[in-house]
C-alpha cells in the first residue's frame, strides 16, 4: 500500500473510531456520559461490519443501554488491523467490556494460520485491558462455495480457534444458514457475501443473544427497513442458533 493511501485509511479509521453508535443520553469516545452504559462494545472488522450503518448501529437498538463503537475499513484482515495500530491503541485505552472480532470473509479458510495468529495476538491485548474477545462467526460466500468458503468449514474454523484462545464464537454464520434453510427466498447477502440489512440485523440479533445472554424474540426494537413478522423470524432464528428458543 503507498503511503499516502496508508495515511489516508488511517485517518478514516481513526475518525470511524471516534463515532460512536449509542443511545439514549451516550456521548462520544473520550467525551462524558450523562447515562453509564451497561456495557461498552467495540466492533473491529471490514465492510462485512459496516454496511447497512453497522452491525453495532443494530446492536445498539436491540441493547439500548449499551455504547458502542466500530473500526472498520474495506477488506481489511485482522492481520491489517494489527499491523495499522488504530484497534490495538483502542483496546489498550481500556473500558471496553467486549471487542468483536470479525475476520476478512475467505482468510479463515484461505489462510487459518493467519486467522489464529492475529486472532490470538488481539485476543491477549483485551484480556490484558480487563476485556473479552468475541469471535464473530462470518457466512457462506456464494462466489468462494466452490474454494471452500462454506458455512460448515467456516463454523469449524471459528468454534477451533475459539476453542483454543478460550474466547467466545457469536456463530452468525450458522443462523444465517438456519434462516435460508427455513426460508430459502429470503435474500440475507450478496453474491460476494455482504449482508442486506436483513443479514446485518441478524448478526446483530446473535450478537445480542452472545453477549447478553437472553433470547432476542420479542425485543421490540427493528430497523425501519424491516416489517415485523420478518424481524420477528430473524430474532427467532438467532434464538434458536444459541439454543435460547
């Protein structure tokens, strides 16, 4: 990458970093709250994270009492992200009750061995900064099926590599695959894998059930762009994925 591009992407991670996606009375990073959160989430990833306003826009509806934030940047890797410097000096901060970890879509498969170096190196930053690290389990990618980019290898790569840092998976992979099973016309990505605003609110909905531990069915919160019956399945596919329904 030049370096002009480098500084560039740097300072719209940086800026990205400084938004956050809160509710109620939560200001911004580094800024006073009128209201303590319940908890602080901070998201890491590509734009697998970030279309649609953001998996954390979502999570932050369904949990109006949390804060949270997101560092994002276009097909970046954790490896990326590491090596760029803006999450770990996040994470080092502190004050971050979970961070979510979302690797570049094909890397678990394309690559494992960077998928478990670098989600172990960000995995030791936030245990050391009193935080947890959730893995965030991606989904089938119809244009990489064929190079093993499947739903069932990617659900052993995340619950492997979980398993052996000790670290939570948030398997939005398997409810996306729940979800089209019982309703195949329900369009949940694209064909190179990034969510509709059906598929972000989903994973935001297994977030949500990861992290706080209850049932999403029955949260009262849908985006704007979903009706009602269709948001209710998606809580219940997320409920049923994590064995909550």
């Amino acid at each position: 990458m030049r370096a002009g591009s480098f500084v560039q992407r740097a300072f719209v991670v940086c800026t990205t970093l400084i938004v956050l996606t809160s509710c109620g009375n939560l200001g911004v990073l580094g800024g006073k709250t009128q209201t303590q959160p319940s908890r602080r989430i901070l998201f890491i990833g590509n734009s697998y994270t970030s279309v649609n306003g953001g998996i954390d826009k979502q999570l932050a509806g369904l949990d109006p009492s949390s804060e949270t934030a997101r560092i994002d940047a276009g097909g970046y890797t954790l490896q990326n992200h590491w090596t760029a410097g803006t999450a770990l000096q996040a994470i080092r901060k502190g004050g971050w009750n979970y961070v979510v970890l979302q690797e570049q879509s094909q890397t678990p498969i394309f690559d494992p061995g960077k998928f478990r170096e670098f989600a172990g190196d960000f995995d030791g930053a936030i245990r050391s900064s009193g935080g947890k690290a959730i893995l965030l389990m991606t989904w089938e990618r119809p244009d990489s099926a064929k190079q093993g980019v499947t739903i069932s290898n990617l659900a052993t790569a995340y619950e492997t590599v979980g398993r052996n840092l000790g670290a939570t998976v948030a398997p939005a992979g398997l409810a996306f695959a729940r979800s089209l099973h019982a309703k195949p016309d329900l369009v949940l990505y694209s064909q190179d894998g990034h969510p509709t605003l059906y598929g972000t609110y989903l994973a935001a909905c297994v977030l949500y059930a990861t992290i706080v531990g209850t049932s999403p069915v029955g949260n009262p919160y849908s985006d704007s762009g979903i009706n009602s019956e269709t948001s209710a399945f998606l809580q219940r596919m997320a409920a049923e994925t994590l064995g909550l329904y």
